[in-house]
C-alpha cells in the first residue's frame, strides 16, 4: 500500500494494535502476561508514531512541545521508553513513578464497578485511581490526531 506521507504507515498499524486491545480489556488471571504484553507493545509502537511524524518532515521541536504538555502522550512516552530500556535514564518521568521491584509497567487489574468486570488499568499517581488502559489508548490516539491536525 502507498501511502500520501511516511507516518501514515505506522498510525494505522497504531489503530490496528489498539483494536487488538479490545480482545484483552476484561482482566483474568489467564489472559494477564499476554495482555500485558500486548499493552506494552501498543505504548511503545503509539510513542514512536513521533519518529515516524518527525522522519516525515515535521518540526521535532513542536511534536517533542505537544508531548510534555499532554498527558496522554508523555505517560505514553514514559512507558514505551520504561519498557525499552528498563530504565529511564535520560529524562526525569513526570507522571511515571518508578516502583523500585523490576516492574517496568504500572499495568494492574481493577474492579470497574460499572461494567461489573475486572480489567486491565494504568495506575498512575496523577489519576488517583486506575485509567482503563483503552480509555487511556483512545486517549492517547486522540491526542495524536490532535497534533496532525494542527501541523496541517
């Protein structure tokens, strides 16, 4: 397939990784190292979307501002780069907190109370309590439309 711009290859393999979430949103103690997996590999192919925008032709400094000042995206950043290296070494995370156990994800399971299911969450500090992991992926594509949008 031809595509118009570089990027557009690796948002929609983007998309395609987050439909594949839907497949492990519920919890269970079968599906955990698996959906865990998956949920990595979505935060790391999601926060590399900027390499493929910048290898495009777009200004790096302005992808690199919208990121620090949008949640979504630099909670996204924090895990891929976490879960790449182990360790973040070059920056300081702003919302990402380090567990000090070898955990390089804060992917837990919750009880959600209105659906009645267990699911899969990101316990992040600034949320107080578990953002549902689609909900945070939705979150996270919006925010890359966003920045498209406004670099046309």
């Amino acid at each position: 397939m031809k595509y118009e711009s570089p990027y557009q290859e690796q948002y929609n393999r983007v998309f395609r990784l987050k439909k594949e979430l839907e497949r492990y949103a519920i919890a269970s103690s079968e599906n955990f190292e698996i959906a865990l997996d998956k949920f990595t590999s979505f935060f790391i192919q999601c926060y590399h979307l900027r390499d493929w925008i910048i290898n495009s032709g777009y200004s790096k400094r302005k992808i690199d501002k919208f990121i620090e000042a949008n949640t979504y995206l630099s909670i996204c950043k924090d895990l891929a780069n976490r879960q790449k290296h182990q360790k973040i070494t070059r920056y300081k995370p702003v919302n990402f907190v380090d567990f000090g156990f070898g955990i390089t994800t804060p992917i837990t399971r919750y009880y959600d109370y209105v659906r009645k299911q267990e699911r899969f969450g990101i316990d992040i500090w600034e949320f107080k309590t578990p953002i549902d992991v689609i909900k945070f992926a939705e979150g996270c594509l919006s925010s890359w439309d966003d920045i498209l949008q406004s670099l046309q």
